[in-house]
C-alpha cells in the first residue's frame, strides 16, 4: 500500500474528522472560559483582594534599564492560566458525568423492560401443531 493511499485512508476516516472538530470546538471553548476567567472571575476577586489585577501579579529580578525590559517572573499570569484550566476541566467533568448517567439510565431501562413476546407462529406451524395434536389424541 502506499504511501499516499494510506494517508488516503487515515484522513477520510471518520474518528479523524470528529477529532478535528473536536479540536476546533475545543480551542473556541478555551477562548470563551479565559474570557469568563479573566472578564468575569477575576474582577470581583482582585476587588476582594484590594483591588489587585492578578495578571499584573510579579515578582520583578531586575528591573528595567533603558531600552532593555525588566525581568519579572509573572506568577499572576501564572494564577489565570491556572484557573481557566480548573473550569475547563471542571466543565468536562460534569459533561462527561452527565452523558455516563444517561448511559447508565438508558443500560437500567433495557434491562427492566420486558422480554419480546415471542412472535406469532406462522400458519404452516399453526397446521403442524393441530395435527401433531390430534395424532397424540388416537
């Protein structure tokens, strides 16, 4: 097989396509919960904390000279980064929670419901069960 053709068949796969829109919905949906962190979250939270921007958060090495920039380890960044990460995976958790009860619940009702009836004997078995029975009857 070559080399083409089985990259042909890699890429026409379905898996593969659903795990790219997977990734796509994925990146959107960390876009979304840095806004909410960083718009929304933090605000408040550096309100509380007297009025401290946690992306602003540093602890400066050296300090600026010139035109050169300061060295700062920049831990507040740090925090954010942290607490989008939180709610993503707390955000997957609870929908991974919510589709295994789903399964659980539907996995419960096939089992609780009924058997089949078994089905309707055809006419043919109709005719050999009433001779069958009237040749036990002699």
């Amino acid at each position: 097989m070559s080399l083409l053709s089985e990259f042909k068949d890699f890429a026409v796969k379905g898996n593969v396509v659903d795990m790219a829109v997977g990734i796509i919905v994925g990146g959107a949906f960390g876009k979304i919960v840095s806004s909410f962190v960083a718009d929304v979250v933090m605000p408040p939270l550096g309100m509380l904390m007297g009025g401290v921007n946690f992306t602003d958060l540093a602890v400066v090495l050296k300090d600026a000279q010139g035109e050169t920039a300061a060295v700062a380890i920049k831990y507040g960044a740090f925090l954010q980064t942290v607490f989008d990460f939180l709610i993503v995976a707390f955000a997957i958790f609870m929908a991974v929670k919510a589709m295994n009860t789903m399964k659980r619940l539907r996995e419960s009702e096939e089992a609780a419901a009924p058997p089949p009836a078994p089905p309707e004997p055809s006419a043919e078995q109709k005719l050999l069960t009433e001779i069958r029975d009237l040749l036990a009857r002699r």
